[in-house]
C-alpha cells in the first residue's frame, strides 16, 4: 500500500483524527464560508438601506416642492384678492404710475421674480416695472387656465428672449457657463440661457367684466435658498452618519442650474451635466432613477426623477443624494476587523485545542481496545479505572452498567416528555386564550382614553374658537354701521369674512357633535323616510352631475321614523358621497326603504347601495373606527364614526355588506314611532 492510502485509512480508522477534523472543519472551512454568506447578505442588506434612504430622501424633496408650489399659488391669489390691488383695477389708466410700486412691493414680500396682470387678449395691463412690454406670450396652459377663470401653478422653461422680454435681469441671471466633467460627455452648447421658472397664474376680473390674469414667477436658476432648504431638510441633524455629505439639486434638461454639489472648494457645481446613462434613463424614459452614480467628481446614492412642465414634456429633474465614501469606508473597515478577528481566534485556539484533545483521546482508545475484546470473545474484558475524572473517565468505569440501563432509561424519558407535552401544549393554549383577552381589553381601553381626550380637546378648541369668532362677528357688525353707505364698495369683502366664520362655526360644531353627540339630539320629528331621501338628494346632486351613475330609488315603507331630521340627513349624505367616490367610473346607486323588523321591534331599513369596487375584509373591519380613512388627502375618517353615533343614540344600527368587485350596501335601521313607546 502507498503512504497516501495508509494515511487515508488511519483517517478512517482511528477517532482521533476523525474528531480533529469535525472540530476544525467548521472552524478553518465551514465559518469562514458562513462569514462569507453574512458578510454578503448584509453587503445587500446594507446597500438596500442605503437606497431606501435616499429614496425617502427624495421623497421629501418632492413633497418640498409640492408645497412650495401650493404656497406660490397662495401668495398669488393672495395678492390679486386684495383690496389695494382690487382699487388699482377699478381706477384704470389713473393707476398706471401706481401700478408697477404696488406689484413691486408685492413681488419682494411674496419672493417673486416677476409680477404683471395681461389680458385675454395678450395686452400686458400692468407690470412691475414701467417698462414692461406691450404684450407678452399668451400661449402659456397654466395663462389660459387663469383666463377661463382657475388659478393654477407649475414649472415652465422660458427662453432667454422671454425672459428678457419680461426682465433683462432675470434673462442675466439665467444665463449659466456649461462646464465639461468627465462622466458627461452629451452634448451641446457652452452656454445655458434658457431659464427654469416657478410660473403662477390667478384668475381676476377686471371691472368692465373682461378676464385676466395676474402671472408671477421665480426664477430656479441658481436659486442657491431651495436647494439648500432641501439639503437641511434631509440630512441636517446628528442622526446623519459621520462623514455623510448630502446634496440635492435642480436640473434644466440635463445641465445642473441650482446644486450644492461642489465642483472644487465652495464652487458650486452649477452649468455641470448629468451622466448620459442618468439621463437616458429619466428624461428620455421617464423612469426615476435610484442608485449609485458618478456626481460631477465623486460616486453618490443617488435619486432622480423627470420634472415635468405645464405641458407634460419633462424638461428637468429633481436629485437628491449622499457621498458614498463614507459608507463604503465603514464596509471595508467592518470587514477587516471580521478577518482580523478571524485569524486571531485561529491562531490562538487551534494550537491549544491540539494540545488539550491528547488526554481526552487517551481513554477513548482504551474503550476502543475494551471493545475489541468483547467483540472478539473476551467478555471479562474491562477498560478499568483512568487517570481522567471527566465525563469520558465516568463513561469508561461504568460503559457495561449503563448498558443494561439503557432501554429502561429510554422508555422513561419518552413517557416523561409526553407528559411535558402535553402540559406544554395546555399551558400554551392557556396563555394564548389569557393574551387574547387582554389585547382585546386593552384595544378597548386605549380607544376610551382617546375618545374620551378627544371630547375634553375638542370642548376646549371649541370654547378657545367661539369667543374670539363672537367678537369678530360683532366687530365686522359695527364696522359696516360706521362705514354707511361706503360699505357697498367692500360688500364682496364683507361676505367673504362671514362665509370663513360661518365655515369656522360649522367645522367647530361637527368636532362637538363627533366628540358629545348627546348634546346635538336637536328637535325631532315623525315623518317617512322618503321625505328625506328626496330633500337629501338636491345636498349631492352637484356630485351626481360629475358622474355617469344613475340613481335608482325603492320606497316601500309605510312606518314612520323619529329622529332629527338634519341628523339623518347628515348620514344618508356621507353614505351617498361614499358610494359616489366608489364608482369613479360611473355605476348604479339604489336607495330602498322597507318596514323590518329588527329582535321582535318594528322599524325601517334605509338601504344605499353602489356597484362600485367594494371594501377589502380588512379595510371593513376598521371603517367605523374614529380617523380612520383610506382617502390620504380628503377624508378625515369621522364620517362614518359620526354616523354610526347619530343612528346609535336613537336605538337604531348601521350594518355594512361588501364584496372586493362587487359594490357595497349599508343599511341603516331605525325603530319605527309606534315601537318607542
């Protein structure tokens, strides 16, 4: 026989390399692949963090410039809703010396760049500065949405003529040097001059009953204030890891115009491009790009997505990003002190493992010889007494009386460790039945805490609002007493203040009804419930209108209800509105009335029914729970709460049907006059 095949069969013969090699193979072989597998999975782990972040990074710069947006149309209509601009119309051409101070005025407190009023037919009627241009471009979606009577704000991309035309400043200060930078290489001029801008437009009414509109706009041109507000937004703060530069940015087509991306220094990277693959990918696909990418001069975790204009043509892009040098430095020094500690574990126990595994083989061999001896006839054979008072030297003294102890031993262990199961299984279901209740017992009490601080809140609010709305109404009261017959000239401005504080009042007395309906009962009544399905259907008729949903009407009661007449209405309105907004593609509505019979009490059942998308199981379970909604931006999740309470305290119920494709029905009982006495 070879060397090698001696070697190999001592290996299979003898324990004690077998037992060397199962206690170093997982240290030399199987933990390195381990720490290999971890290492990997948490590289991904990590880099999907990362890209999580600045996606949420990005998300917040969209929603920044979303208000930003919302706040420009604001001012604006602000500004043409105000009574010195309203005098500036009516005074005609005696204003227009007056007209460009005002607008300028308006221009520095607003933050806009540019304000002028132009009419339907294009003549500029007031600007400001005196010499703006007879005319300007008309053709402008958001211009032509104002002049049909709707304010409405976006991004647009003026040319350098039209914003020379508006301003010879703004078209100075949109003009931006193209500087090369090794990861674009698109092409194009060497110069920028066209200009993106916050373009607003408010509707106004001149007096002799022509259209117009007030236009406003900021120029995004190295407007260093939003970019920078972005980049405190995100990532100031001591939450940041170390080392983490965070950068957002505005892009025209693909040429940076407003960044604090450094080009060197404190140079900003202003008149620098996009990489050609970024801009592939968001401005000729559309697509939002979140990954890692090369910014002027270093790698970042990088997120674009297109910005698109008044027209719909993306014309830009928003970017939000961090450098990836620190977290790149944190994975390699993480994986370095992993194989640093590795080798040091290695070499510090294999040796004294070595060492330490002689004595405890010694008596293995021993009982290996034993065996032999039995197997081969000697049955007086012993190992007899070792030096070793281990778990190994008390297997070798007494091997033959464990032996025969063996099955008894067994069968006793596995009668025990069915008792324990199935004590085990007993006290589970215990436990689970004891945690059960208390969840269900703590869901009810955190929701009675909250209600109940919701009415003592809601009270207070109340209370705080109402004072100071009394004194305004009394104030507004005797301001018209004072100003006489002038006060015709301010009548639209008058109605204007008693609608917000009538709608003040009404919002103030829903939160009360919602937080002490007890006290809202009102006058009450006997009357059919088709009455009021026909004098509710005019409250929902201007939404009807909007749709392709026809009404179908069943009025087959004969009993006659008692509940507050407002109070019913309010719920048969917010069911109607749901069932509406469930059929955004038209449908059918059915509205049904039958006498019912509710636990041997005599009612009437007022059924509303849609063919709309219906309600996910778990989505019904919460519906009248207090804030809940699933409409993010209009609901406030009270509608149906209120509902249900205003049925509830007349001993009525309010039930729900729905099937996900299959519409939705819900049914409100109410105990007919001659079951309340």
């Amino acid at each position: 026989m070879s060397e090698d095949g001696e070697t190999i069969g001592l290996f299979r013969r003898s324990v004690r390399y077998r037992l060397l090699a199962i206690a170093l193979v997982p240290m030399l072989v199987v933990l390195p692949v381990l720490l290999a597998i971890g290492i990997i999975r948490w590289n991904e782990r990590f880099d999907a963090v990362t890209l999580a972040k600045v996606d949420d990074d990005l998300t917040i710069a969209r929603q920044y410039l979303s208000r930003i947006l919302e706040n420009t149309e604001g001012r604006l209509v602000a500004i043409s809703e105000s009574e010195g601009f309203r005098k500036l119309l009516r005074a005609g051409e005696g204003a227009e010396q007056a007209f460009p101070a005002y607008l300028g005025a308006a221009e520095r407190r607003g933050g806009f760049d540019f304000l002028y009023v132009i009419a339907e037919d294009g003549t500029v009627l007031a600007g400001d500065r005196p010499a703006m241009p007879a005319s300007l471009r008309l053709d402008w979606p958001l211009i032509s949405s104002a002049l049909s009577g709707r304010s409405q704000t976006g991004i647009d991309v003026f040319a350098n003529s039209e914003l020379a035309a508006i301003s010879p400043r703004l078209a100075e200060r949109a003009r931006i040097e193209i500087v090369p930078t090794a990861e674009s290489d698109a092409p194009g001029s060497m110069v920028e001059a066209r200009g993106l801008v916050l373009h607003s437009a408010a509707a106004v009414l001149l007096p002799d009953g022509r259209r117009a509109a007030l236009v406003g706009g900021i120029l995004l041109n190295r407007n260093l204030d939003f970019v920078d507000t972005i980049n405190d937004l995100i990532y100031h703060g001591s939450g940041q890891p170390d080392g983490i530069k965070g950068t957002a940015t505005l892009f025209l087509d693909d040429i940076r115009v407003s960044t604090n991306v450094r080009l060197f220094g404190d140079r900003r990277a202003i008149g620098t491009r996009v990489s050609e693959e970024v801009r592939s990918a968001v401005l000729d696909q559309g697509r939002t790009w979140r990954d890692r990418a090369f910014v002027v001069n270093d790698w970042y975790v990088s997120a674009y997505e297109p910005i698109l204009d008044t027209n719909g043509r993306r014309v830009g892009m928003l970017y939000v990003g961090f450098a990836e040098a620190p977290f790149v430095r944190a994975k390699n020094e993480t994986w370095l002190t992993i194989a640093v500690a590795f080798l040091l574990a290695v070499a510090a126990t294999v040796p004294f493992f070595l060492l330490w595994t002689r004595s405890i083989f010694r008596p293995l061999e021993r009982m290996k010889r034993t065996i032999g001896r039995v197997e081969a006839g000697d049955l007086a054979a012993r190992t007899g007494p070792v030096e070793n008072r281990d778990e190994i030297g008390l297997v070798a003294g007494e091997l033959d009386r464990l032996l025969n102890g063996i099955q008894t031993r067994d069968a006793e262990l596995r009668l025990w460790n069915e008792q324990l199961s199935q004590r085990a299984d007993q006290r589970a279901l215990e436990l689970s039945d004891t945690a059960q209740r208390l969840e269900t017992t703590t869901r009810q009490l955190v929701m009675s805490e909250k209600l109940a601080a919701i009415g003592e809140i809601t009270a207070g609010v109340a209370h705080e609002i109402n004072n100071p709305i009394a004194v305004m109404q009394g104030n507004l009261e005797i301001i018209r007493d004072m100003m006489g017959p002038d006060a015709e000239e301010a009548k639209t401005e008058f109605r204007l203040i008693d609608q917000q504080m009538h709608r003040i009042t009404e919002i103030v007395t829903k939160l009360l009804q919602f937080a002490r309906p007890q006290e809202f009962s009102g006058f009450v009544e006997d009357y059919s419930p088709a009455e009021v399905i026909s004098d509710t259907l005019p409250l929902v008729q201007h939404l009807l209108k909007k749709t392709m949903i026809s009404v179908e009407r069943q009025d087959r009661a004969m009993r006659l209800i008692r509940m507050n007449r407002t109070e019913l209405q309010q719920v048969l309105v917010n069911l109607i509105v749901n069932a509406i907004h469930a059929m955004p593609n038209g449908g059918r509505l059915e509205l049904r009335t039958v006498d019912a019979d509710v636990d041997g009490r005599q009612g009437i059942s007022i059924e509303v029914s849609d063919t709309g998308q219906g309600i996910a199981p778990d989505v019904l379970a919460r519906i009248f729970d207090p804030f809940f909604t699933t409409k993010s931006r209009e609901g406030t999740g009270l509608g149906l709460s209120i509902s249900q309470r205003l049925v509830a305290q007349e001993g009525g119920r309010i039930t729900v049907r729905s099937q996900p494709g299959m519409g939705t029905a819900f049914t409100v009982w109410l105990p007919a006059v001659e079951d309340m006495f």
